[in-house]
C-alpha cells in the first residue's frame, strides 16, 4: 500500500475533517505536526500556493484543502462511502458542504472580532444555522448522510467541537438549544460515532490554545 502522510495542526478543524474521514475509512496514515508561525520549507514545497494545513501525501502525490481532500479520499478507498450513489443525493450533498465552506468564515469572524464586525459576523453566523436547520437536516435524520457520516457530516463537523469553546471564550451563545434543536441533535449523534469521539482534541487543551490565540489576534494592529 502507498504510504499516506497528512501535514496538519492540533487544533484545526479543517486538520480534523482529513483525520475523521481517514479513520472512518480505516486507512493507515503518519501524521505530521506543522508549526505554522515557522512554515517548514518540506511543508511550502507541498503547498506553495496557500501555504495552509491540512495536506494529504499519497504515493508522492500531494492534495489541499480539506474538502477536496476529503472527497479524494472517499473516491481512492471504497470502504465506507462518504457520499451516496444516487446522483441526485451527491449534489445535494455538494451543495450543502460548499454553502457551509462559503459561510462558515463568519463564525471564525465572531471569534476574531469585537464590536460592530462582530455584531455583523453573529448575525451572518445565526442566518447560516437558521437556513442549515430548516432545510439540510430532515425531522428525522440522525446525521447529515442519514444513519451515517457523509460529506456535509465532516463539512459541518467543526461545530460539533469548536462551536463551544468559541462560545464560552467570547461570551455569546450562538446554537441554543432551544433555537436550534435539529443542530443540537446532530451535534450530539455525530460526537458519539467511535471515529469521531476517539479523535478530538483535547478540550481544556483546545480552550487555552485559542483563548490565547484570540488574545493575539485583538491585540494586533
């Protein structure tokens, strides 16, 4: 088997969308731990463009970006499909994981700003899990992909470990339980699936981490 090697962070949940989908296709990986305030140059060499984590190395090949990343793993390893072979059920599924990249930088504004952009990034952010409630998790569904973790599952899985801890550093609740119980549902179906619970961060690690990260980040010019 050609060797697979995956260049990431701890606590990037777009590391963990690659880390989530290898382990649920059982596929034998070396992680590498890339500190980004240095940049390697083995890492700039994978990734000259964005110069951003994650990275997947297979057999001499490299991939970006996660969601790309994803979907090449899902179609190199058939063990434990990720999307549907209906054709209408793919795109559906692409549609949603795409809108979710398209609008999930406002949450990660709400975290990095105070003040009226902030304001401004927790209304785009509620406007985003009103229209993801109503329209792309069925009454019933357990998870995105139905009974199992699918594409928008993984798309969206940074909320389900993030999400708080975002919360509690900057003092607003965004998914209240009461507003949004199908995402509240989904949080809680998708974090007791094995691969997904045997492979989080750290949450105390993960709270320090980005409270000091955020601190940072505010005191910058």
């Amino acid at each position: 088997m050609e060797t697979v090697k995956l260049i990431g962070t701890p606590f990037s949940f777009f590391t963990y969308r690659v880390i989530w989908a290898l382990k649920l296709k059982g596929i034998n990986y070396e992680y590498i731990d890339e500190d980004m305030s240095k940049k390697s140059p083995l890492f700039v060499k994978y990734n000259p463009i964005h110069k951003k984590v994650p990275v997947l190395i297979h057999g001499g090949k490299t991939i970006c970006e996660s969601m790309v990343i994803v979907e090449y793993i899902n179609e190199t390893w058939q063990l434990n499909p990720l999307l549907s072979t209906d054709s209408y059920e793919q795109a559906t599924s692409r549609f949603w994981a795409n809108y979710i990249e398209e609008k999930s930088h406002n949450t990660w504004n709400v975290f990095c700003n105070t003040g009226e952009k902030q304001q401004n990034a927790i209304k785009e952010s509620l406007e985003m899990f009103k229209t993801i409630e109503e329209n792309a998790l069925g009454e019933n569904n357990i998870l995105f992909g139905g009974e199992n973790i699918g594409l928008v599952d993984i798309a969206f899985g940074g909320y389900s470990h993030w999400m708080e801890i975002i919360e509690e550093i900057v003092g607003v609740k965004l998914l209240d339980p009461h507003n949004f119980p199908r995402i509240n549902k989904w949080i809680k179906n998708f974090k007791e699936v094995k691969a997904i619970k045997d492979n989080l961060p750290n949450r105390d690690e993960m709270f320090v981490y980005m409270k000091n990260a955020r601190e940072r980040m505010l005191a910058s010019p």
